[in-house]
C-alpha cells in the first residue's frame, strides 16, 4: 500500500472510531433520559407485584424509634409529659424551645449500642425486615449528612454513624432495611419548627401556612432523602408528618416519583401522600393517592382489603422510650396480633423504643424472645402465606391463613382447643395428613359435609406441644 492511501485509510478510521464514541455517548445519554422518564406513577400492575412480592412474603417487622427524645424519657422540669404519647412527641407535648432540646440532643450519647446484638435480636424474633426512625419531627438525624450539622456524627461526642452501623449489621443477618423519615421537622424554620408562634402555637395549626416550606422541601428534605437512598440503600422508606398544612397531594405525588427515580424497587407507604383516613391508615378514594401500602396504626385492620397494608404496634403505650411507661402488652397479645394481621393479607411492624444509652428495654426483649420461639415452631403459617378467598377467621378465636400458591392450608386457634376442635371452612383431601405443628405425628380426624372438619386432640398432645401462644393445624385440601 502506498503511503498516501495508508494515510487516508488512518485518516477514515479515526473518523469512523469518533463517530461511534459519539453514537455510543448518545445511546447511552437516551437510555438515560428514558430511565428518567419514566412514570412511577403508572407503575403496571405486574411491576407493582413483582416489587411488592418480598414484602409480602416477610409479614413480620421491626419499628424503631430512637433520638434525643430518649434522654427526658417523657420527663420534663421534674413533671411526666402526657400529652399525645409524651416520648418522641416531648418536644411538641411539653413546648421544649429548640436550644434547650438542643441540649438534650448534645447528651444522645448511646455508648451501649451494639449494631451486631440489635440484628441479632430481630433475626431471634424471627422478623424479616426493620424500619429505624432516620429523623423524626424533632429533626434530630441519626446519620452523618452532610445537608446539616444537626446529626448523630457532627452534633455529639458519640461521632458515629448509627445508620451505617445498623445497615450493615442487618445485612449480614439477611434482615431487609427501611428508614422511617418525617416530612414534619420541628427544628428547622422552614417547616412549622417549635416556638415560632406565627406558623405554630401548641398543637400544630392546620391553617397557617409557612411561604419558606418549598424552599425546604428542595434544599433539605429531598437532599437528605437522596442521601440516604445512596448511602443505605434501604428497601423501604416509612414516611409521617404528611398532615402539616404546607405539604400538599401534589407534593406527595412528585416525591414519590423522586424517590423511585433514585431506586425504583424501594418500597414507600401511603404517607407519603395526603390521603390516609388517620390512625386507621388505609387510603380515601376521592383521588389516587401515591404510596405502596396503608399504614393502621396501633390497630390491626378490621377486615381484609385490596389494598397492601401493614399495621404498626407499640408493645407498651409509647413509641419512643418512657421511662413511666409499664403499661406492656403481653407476649400473647403480639403473637396474636401477628396471627390476625397475617390472617388478614397484612403485615405487622412491632416497635421498640431504645433507652438513650443504646439499650433495649428489657421487657421488648422477653417478649421478642418468646415470639421468636412460638414463629421457630409455626413459622411457615406465617410467612410466605396468603389470605384465604372468603374466609380469615371463625369467629374470634380461629383464623385461617394459606401457604402462598399451594393447597397448604393453616388453622390457627387463639386458644388452647380440648379434645376436639372443628374447622368449617377447610376439607382436607382424602386419606391426607392432619398436623399440629410442635407435635411430630399426625392426628386423628374427620370430615363431615355441612359441619367440616374435625379433629381429635389427645391430652399427649397437648401435653408434647407443651405451653404456647397459639396452636396451628396444617391441612392439606381446600377452602369450603
């Protein structure tokens, strides 16, 4: 080849190399306006249950609430604050100016927090996820972020990334994680912060109207949220606060798809938005409302719904710590609640409220302990279950649950059954097994058109089973 040509075919392949870097950069830079452009919003319903399917299958979950409101412990000037809950509302209940409850933020100090052993605690209790209060309206952060100094790391001695601890713990132990974040912050200017009589006197004024929100909800709260997202990469982001009268519908609808934009599979609840009916939590029908899932609080749901729901429970009163607060559920009563909700097609987040020390009340712990013991035995009529077509519950004292996608069916009696007990809603096939779970032989039974199925208990059973919350009857057949 002659040198003139030699150069012409290096001139021709330089330019066709350039052509295609730019081409490839514009592919690339389309792909990328796509993914920016995509409507989260309309999510397709085989999208939205291909997202939802983990959530849905864990039905058991950690709350955890925990910031400087654990130092007053619902107490302040020597008197026990009542007021809406009096632990992480102290600041609200009891009118605390921001730099005296700066004060109790600089002695946050949780030197007896142990990442590992909370993991721990929640893998024994045999949850499958955790949702840990990031910030709550108090504004404090347990994160170092970079968006403000009034953080865990930057504000006290302690220095150290909570978040970050924690995240990485559950990971280690396969535990989902999902951060709960106010809207409400009543530390910052912006958004209705305590003792600024114009935008709030008391109970926060439903009226008056901050002009400054936007500015806050721009340069603060998304950044934080975007933070978190990028630093944690939680599985669920568990809003509150959304009834302050600056944040509106529209609001709600744009952070949703913010959020999803920043990671499409998280998962996001209805209080994002404006539309739950209050502590009953479940969404109004006057608009389409964004979030993934209703959020009933402190109440199990009364019946079933079509819509995705998970109700949070205290175990005492408060959410936050209190040291006057013994007024404890027993372990019964949360193993029950756990039954009913997945009988229901919900899901159950159980809170506990750390002292300021990094400790977990000893009683949150003996009843984790004992519902970690009763799901070590029951636990497959629970997780990855279902709710049955027409029938959750006989009356009071039976509910009913389905193993997801199978004809395994689960009878759950709230009390201890003698002798005998009888299942109207569920017809075992022909010469099949009847299990008690905890017990290793199958049971004697019979099944009878138009009574159903009944089956003989023995006082050995009972007696192998030993004490327990609940007894569950695995039957193989199908709903009647």
């Amino acid at each position: 080849m002659m040198k003139k040509e030699l150069i012409v075919v290096k001139a021709f392949m330089v330019v066709f190399i350039c052509v295609s870097l730019l081409s490839c950069k514009e592919h690339k830079k389309q792909e990328l306006t796509q993914v920016e452009n995509v409507n989260y919003l309309e999510e397709s319903k085989e999208d939205f249950n291909k997202r939802m399917t983990w959530w849905r299958e864990a039905k058991f979950g950690m709350f955890i609430h925990w910031g400087p409101y654990a130092v007053p412990a619902g107490i302040y000037q020597e008197k026990e604050i009542n007021g809406v809950v009096g632990g992480e509302w102290i600041m609200n209940d009891a009118q605390i100016p921001i730099k005296e409850y700066e004060a109790f933020s600089k002695q946050f100090v949780p030197t007896n927090f142990d990442a590992n052993k909370w993991a721990s605690l929640i893998k024994e209790a045999g949850m499958k996820y955790v949702v840990i209060t990031s910030k709550h309206h108090d504004g404090f952060a347990l994160w170092d972020s970079k968006v403000s100094e009034y953080d865990i790391v930057d504000y006290t001695s302690y220095g150290k990334d909570i978040l970050k601890q924690l995240s990485e713990a559950c990971k280690k132990q396969g535990i989902k994680f999902g951060l709960y974040h106010s809207i409400m912050d009543w530390h910052h200017p912006q958004a209705q912060a305590i003792n600024e009589p114009e935008y709030n006197s008391g109970e926060h004024d439903h009226t008056r109207i901050n002009p400054e929100f936007p500015s806050y909800l721009e340069n603060y709260l998304k950044p934080q949220l975007k933070e978190l997202i990028e630093s944690y990469d939680p599985e669920i982001l568990w809003f509150d606060g959304e009834w302050m009268p600056e944040y509106t519908h529209e609001n709600g609808l744009e952070l949703y798809q913010y959020i999803r934009s920043l990671k499409p599979s998280i998962i996001i609840n209805n209080r994002i938005d404006k539309g739950r009916q209050g502590y009953q939590g479940m969404n109004n029908d006057d608009f389409d409302y964004a979030g993934d899932f209703g959020t009933p609080e402190k109440q199990i749901l009364a019946g079933t719904s079509t819509m995705d729901w998970e109700s949070c429970m205290t175990m005492n009163d408060t959410w936050g710590y209190k040291k006057t607060d013994d007024n404890w559920k027993s372990a019964e009563t949360l193993v029950h609640h756990l039954i009913d909700a997945a009988a229901k097609g919900g899901n159950y987040l159980l809170n506990v409220g750390p002292k300021a020390d990094g400790i977990i009340p000893e009683p949150s712990v003996e009843r984790l302990e004992t519902i970690g013991k009763w799901l070590s035995v029951n636990n497959e009529a629970i997780f990855k279950t279902e709710k049955l077509i027409g029938n959750y519950q006989q009356g009071e004292t039976i509910k009913y649950t389905k193993k997801k996608g199978q004809s395994v069916y689960f009878a759950i009696s709230l009390v201890q059954p003698n002798k005998e007990i009888t299942f109207k809603h569920l017809q075992p096939e022909p010469n099949s097994k009847v299990m008690l779970l905890g017990y290793d032989e199958p049971l004697e039974w019979e099944f009878i058109e138009g009574k159903g199925l009944t089956i003989k208990i023995s006082k050995t059973v009972l007696e192998e089973v030993g004490k327990t919350e609940a007894w569950t009857f695995k039957i193989n057949g199908k709903e009647i």
